[in-house]
C-alpha cells in the first residue's frame, strides 16, 4: 500500500517562540522587583531555549537562559512534554520536550526563544513527537526547508515553511518502532565516537611518552 503524505501544518499545532520584544522586559523585571514594585506572583522564573540548546534531537537546558517575565506572558508561551522545538534560521535542528528536559527545568517554566519554533501536538494529532524529531532530522526534511526557505546570508524558516514538509501518515505502531530504532542508533554512534576518542587519546599519551614530550 502506498504510503499518504499530508502537510505538517495539518497534522500538528504551529507557533512561533517569544517575541524578543517581550523577553526585553527580563532585562528590568528583576530591578523593579528589587524594589518591591511588583508583587511577588507577578513575575516567574523561565528557562528561554536557543538554537543552541537542540542537541540530538533532544532540548538540553544547559545552553538555555533563565530570565525573570511576567506569569501571564510564561503562561502562553509554556512549553510541555511532547513539544519540539526547530530553528527558524540557520541550520535547521529539531529538539524534543522529554522527560530529561522537565527535570533539568528544576521546576521552571521553558520557553522556545524568538530564534526558534514550536510545533505541538494535539488531540487530532497523528505524528508521535518522537517520529516527529527523527522525520525533521532526516535528509529529506532538511532538503525541503533549505528549497523552501527564504534569506540570502542566513536561511529563515517561517511557520509556512514549516508546516508545508509532506509528512507520511504511519501507524503509531510503526512510528515507535521507527523513533526507538533511530534512539538505539544514536545510542550506539555515541559509545563508539566516545570509544575511538578514548583510543586516540590513549595512543596519542603513549606516542608523547615515546617522543619524551610526557612522562
């Protein structure tokens, strides 16, 4: 049976991330509150999440920036597990909201920042996050943004582009097997990346303690 394809925009919820206007008033909130202008509900903690912070197709909090805004504005831009989040310039990277990434958040809110969007699944949605991540980080969905997108210096993704990538309509079943295999892959390229850097460190001391550089 030939595989359907429909556009991404009819199968998930898109948006863009936080205005870097409104995140400007991180740069004062703190100070205002320092002198008790505001009460202590009205403003929250935050992790903002870059382009930086999409790591193997995961959102690793480590290179995201914790700002002080005000509840409401966090409370429309909150993100939520099964969330991912893609560039919208430069190279095009995707990262899920798992688990890791609620734990690493220690309780505040995450964000997607204004260099990134949001792509959310809902109770029509028929792509699986996990699916979801692996399809954007594939050949195929990299070829489509960079024929589609717009900019000359730096590659601009809109919300349009986005959400015109043909995306086959798979069973759940066969999307988790997919998303679990490209884990398992990732998993496996990892220890051995790391495995051949440990021996090339290792033969590089012993080569140095030849040469009578180390001893």
């Amino acid at each position: 049976m030939k595989t359907q394809f429909q556009p991404l925009k009819s199968v998930l919820n898109l948006r863009s991330g936080v205005p870097s206007r409104d995140l400007k008033s991180a740069e004062i909130l703190p100070y205002i509150k320092s002198l008790d202008a505001l009460s202590p509900d009205a403003v929250a903690r935050a992790q903002v999440v870059a382009p930086g912070s999409l790591t193997s197709g995961r959102v690793r909090l480590g290179a995201a920036s914790q700002v002080l805004l005000p509840s409401m504005l966090i409370a429309r831009h909150a993100l939520k597990k099964g969330d991912v989040v893609v560039t919208a310039r430069g190279d095009f990277t995707a990262g899920l909201i798992d688990n890791t990434a609620i734990a690493e958040a220690d309780g505040s809110t995450i964000l997607a920042g204004p260099l990134c969007h949001v792509l959310s699944p809902q109770d029509w949605t028929k792509v699986l996050p996990e699916f979801l991540v692996w399809l954007l980080g594939t050949e195929y969905a990299k070829q489509h943004m960079g024929a589609a997108a717009r900019g000359s210096a730096t590659t601009l993704y809109s919300l349009e582009v986005i959400g015109s990538l043909p995306v086959p309509l798979l069973s759940p079943e066969t999307q988790k097997a997919i998303a679990a295999s490209s884990t398992a892959g990732q998993e496996l390229y990892a220890a051995r990346r790391a495995m051949a850097e440990a021996e090339f460190e290792s033969n590089n001391n012993d080569l140095c303690r030849i040469a009578g550089i180390i001893s």
